[in-house]
C-alpha cells in the first residue's frame, strides 16, 4: 500500500514539474511577445473579447493586409451599426469589406466558424487576430479545423501590460494558469486526432 502511494506521489510530482515547465515556458512568451510584422493574407479573421483586437484587425483591413475581414463571435443583440460607431469605421468598409459571424460561443467555435467563410471565399491564407495569452490556443484549433490553410498569428500587444510581472498579480497569473491548460487540452485532443486519422490510413 505505502509503495503504491509513493509512487503515485512521485508521478504527480512528475507530473505537476511538467506542467510547471512549460506553464512557465507559455507565460514568458505571451507576456512578453515579439511584435508582429505586417503580413498580408486573403482574409483576416479577428476572434472578439476585446476592442484592442478589433482596432488591430480593421487596422490591418485599411492597410491592405487582406481582402476582407470575420469578425467571429460579435454578440446576436449588437447590430453593425452599433459595432461600427463604436470602433469609428467608416459605412463603406463596413458594407464592402467585413463580415460578422454571430454563432461562435468559444475558440472551437470561432475555428469553425472561420473554416466555413474561409471556403465560401477561396481563402488560402489567413490572418489571426486575438490576444496573444489567447493565441497558442487559436491556431491549435484552426489548425484542426483548417489544416492546409496557410495561418498567421497576429496578437494585440497592447492587453500584455496585464500579463508583465504575472508572477505578482494573482488574478493575471491565474488567467494565465486557466488559458494554459485550456491550451494542452487542445493539443492533446488535437494530436489524438491527427493519431486516429494516422492509424485510418494505415
């Protein structure tokens, strides 16, 4: 009995090490990300939760980064008018260049959602736009979405100064610390998957 406890002491302990490691690993580089360099693409796609994101992705719009702009996941009760007075975007880009997806409620959703405007425009080649505690995630789950699609990472860099020194910020290091294990979740679902599909060809 004590040797079986002990050794599930030391593989949690292990375990807990591993986690720490690359929880630590993570924290640094979205914390203090390299700055993104203007990428052009066919699409932009920018995932809401904040107005940084926005004005970042209709920034890279109106600098001819891309053809057209998804704005995944606006809220069903916010009308475009609504959206496009409170980001001061002129009616002609509105109306020629940025569509709006309503049915996403998370990431997975936010990937699918894109996947779907992706093909209805022939688009090869996408720009991602969201935080970038948020973007480890992102591209995991475009990526099973839309695996021959040529990704960008675009992350806001302005929402970091929350994100430096986390280590002395509880409520920072533990949206890191949830983000994070939201992130191994979707690579381990993300790599079972790609094993599956490996073993239905073999």
């Amino acid at each position: 009995m004590r040797g079986r406890l002990g050794f599930a002491i030391k593989l949690l302990a292990l375990l807990f090490c591993i986690w720490l490691g690359g929880f630590i690993t993570y924290a640094q580089e979205v914390s203090e990300p390299n700055s993104a360099t203007l990428t052009s693409a066919d699409g932009i796609v920018i995932l809401t939760g904040t107005p940084a994101r926005l004005k970042v992705g209709l920034d890279l719009l109106r600098e001819g980064a891309a053809k057209r702009v998804l704005i995944s996941g606006v809220n069903k009760q916010i009308s475009s008018e609504t959206l496009r007075i409170a980001m001061g975007e002129s009616q002609k880009i509105m109306d020629c260049c940025v569509d709006l997806g309503r049915n996403a409620k998370d990431t997975v959703g936010n990937a699918f959602e894109a996947s779907i405007w992706a093909e209805e425009h022939g688009f090869d080649s996408l720009l991602v736009v969201t935080s970038a505690y948020h973007m480890p995630r992102s591209l995991v789950e475009f990526k099973r979405q839309m695996p021959a699609k040529t990704l960008y990472a675009y992350p806001t860099l302005n929402e970091n100064l929350l994100f430096q020194h986390w280590w002395q910020k509880p409520s920072a290091g533990l949206i890191l610390a949830s983000e994070y294990n939201k992130y191994v979740v979707s690579l381990i679902r993300a790599n079972l998957e790609r094993l599956a599909m490996a073993g239905d060809r073999a």
